[in-house]
C-alpha cells in the first residue's frame, strides 16, 4: 500500500475525512493536508477528482512507499 499526501489550499473541516477515503486531515498555515494509505492509483484518481469537484487548488501531492519487505 502507498501512503500520499495532498496539499490543498484552504482549510477544509474534519468531517470531509470520510469522504476523502478516510485520509487524515491537518492544518498547516493557510492550506490543508489530506494523508494515508489508500489501496491503488484509481483510489487515488477518486480523491484528486474530489479535490476537483471542490474547486480545491492543489498544491502538492507527495508518494511514499511502505516497506514491503519487513512483511512475512
């Protein structure tokens, strides 16, 4: 699984973390980040046209692997 971080401007309230596949929400100084594990790149197509359809500018958008080789 892969772990992505979205950076957005503004500042969107929590409850929008269901929505986001349940990516966590946090603040930095005047945008939002959206982060978490989400399952293959169509999953993450789906949270970028929900970034889309709310007309959120996207600032930047981070991949980071999971060690995969630590699991049996």
């Amino acid at each position: 699984m892969t772990i992505y971080e979205l950076h957005v401007q503004g500042h969107l309230d929590q409850h929008w973390s269901a929505w986001f596949e349940d990516l966590t929400i946090t603040y930095q100084e005047d945008h939002t980040v959206l982060r978490g594990p989400l399952a293959d790149e169509a999953a993450l197509h789906g949270v970028l046209i929900k970034v889309r359809d709310l007309a959120l500018p996207l600032l930047a958008l981070k991949r980071e692997d999971q060690d995969v080789s630590s699991q049996p």
